[in-house]
C-alpha cells in the first residue's frame, strides 16, 4: 500500500487525507439531507458545516500533537506540527473540536433546535469516520497487534507498524502480519451509521440518536482497541486499559445519561 497517492510536483497528496476529506463531506452530505426531516434552515446546516470542518481537523491535530509532543514535536518548525496530510488526528480531539463548535453556532447565530440538529448529526459521524479509518490503513497507522489470522495484513517499511513492531521473519520488506483493526473500525462505524440512519426516521423524542451514537461508538471503540498495537506501555491504565478505552469509558455513561435524561424532559424543553 503507498500511503502517497499522487505528486503535484514535489508535493506529496496522501491518501490519508483524501479519505479524510471525503469522510467529512459525505457526512455533511448525508447531514444535509437528513435536516429536511425535521425542517430545519438549510442554511444554517450548510454554514455550520464549515465550522465544523475547521474544528474537527483543528481538534483532531491538537490532540495528537499533545499525546505525542516529546516524541514527536516539541522543537519541531510549526509547519511540521501543522501538517496532517500523512496522519497525526485524533478521533475523539475531532469530535470534542467540532461538538464544541455545533453548540457554539447554534447558541451564538443559528437559532436552531440543539438537539434537533444533533441528531440529524449523529448518524453522519460514523459515515465520515469509516472512510477516515481506510486513510489510517493506507498510511498504516492505528495499526493492530501481531496475529497469524487469514485476514491480517502487512505494512510496508518504514510504515508506523513496521517500525514499531519489526519485520516479518522472512520479509524485509513488510512489517508482521497484524489485526487490520482500521478495517475493523471501519465496518462497525458503517453499521452504527446504518442503525442510527434507521433510528433518526423512527426516533421517539429529540437527542435519542446523538445520544445512542455516543454509547454505541464508545462500545465499539473499546471492543477493537483490544486489537491495537500502536501505545506505549506507559499510555495504558492499569495495565491494560488503552487511551481509546479511557475515552469510551467516559462518554458511554455520559451517552446513556442523556438518553434518560431528555426522555423525561417534556417535549417543548427539548428544543433547546
């Protein structure tokens, strides 16, 4: 797999951030689309979406560069700590950047429903971060742990999985045979899009959906973070709970709480 995807002239364009663009526009697409449901201002969803471009990738990269800034960036030119065509964002930097931002229009210039326009949100995280996660396998980040299984894969030399866990016995060329844990990713968010996408139409009060994509991304990420390979011994809680699986230990409870919370509220509370 070459993480480049093509040069114009001796600017690299990486895979990775083709399929990450491409994540945030279908979820803006799907989004879009969505808003009509519940007749909210068109306009509205298209100026938000701007902002929450610029603050999931701003969010997304402040939280890489601060996990991995004595290892990586500290004394580094900011064009370096800026530039995250080739990797370096971070799932949850993104989605707290952009939630932020949500709630910031909305209470500020939009004057929409808050919950009316997270749920026509919710399904389209998923959506955009399942192509995200096919960027990580291209450039081999977020890679899993060493396995014999029949679909696990190799990555090249010099990708983030060959230089951390070695090269295979035989090969010099490729990394070990590892969990393909992007592809892993990849499909559950596709199937956590596709029950959200049904919930949204049959959905029983505003902020249901945001809320179950809360707890069902949490469970999901925390189920495939058992397959990655890619902390350090010293990120992990007690041993074994990996910086994902602190993060989904958060937001699950947080997620249920809302369910139960704005179900009790009368409906005319919920609009705010």
């Amino acid at each position: 797999m070459d993480p480049v995807a093509f040069k114009i002239g001796g600017f690299s364009i990486y895979w990775y951030g083709i399929l990450v663009a491409g994540g945030f526009l279908a979820g803006l697409w799907t989004a879009s689309r969505r808003c009509v449901l519940d007749k909210l201002d068109g306009k509205v969803i298209s100026d938000l979406g701007v902002w929450v471009i610029i603050a999931g990738m701003l969010g997304a990269r402040a939280m890489h560069v601060l996990t991995y800034w004595d290892d990586q960036y500290a004394g580094n030119p900011l064009w370096q700590v800026l530039d995250f065509r080739s990797g370096g964002l971070v799932f949850y930097g993104g989605f707290i950047g952009a939630a932020l931002a949500v709630i910031l229009y909305i209470r500020l210039r939009g004057k929409q429903p808050i919950w009316k326009v997270a749920d026509a949100f919710a399904p389209s995280i998923p959506l955009g971060h399942a192509l995200g996660r096919l960027g990580c396998l291209m450039f081999g980040c977020c890679f899993g742990t060493a396995c014999d299984l029949p679909w696990a894969v190799q990555f090249p030399a010099d990708s983030p999985a060959f230089n951390a866990l070695g090269q295979a016995p035989t090969d010099a060329a490729h990394s070990l045979h590892v969990h393909p844990t992007q592809v892993y990713s990849a499909l559950l968010n596709v199937a956590l899009y596709g029950g959200l996408a049904w919930l949204y139409r049959h959905k029983r009060f505003d902020g249901q959906v945001f809320g179950l994509y809360l707890a069902g991304y949490s469970i999901n990420r925390f189920v495939v973070e058992f397959f990655r390979g890619d902390y350090q011994v010293e990120q992990l809680w007690f041993g074994w709970v990996k910086p994902g699986q602190q993060l989904s230990l958060f937001l699950l409870p947080i997620g249920i709480a809302l369910i139960m919370y704005l179900r009790r509220r009368p409906m005319d509370e919920r609009q705010g």
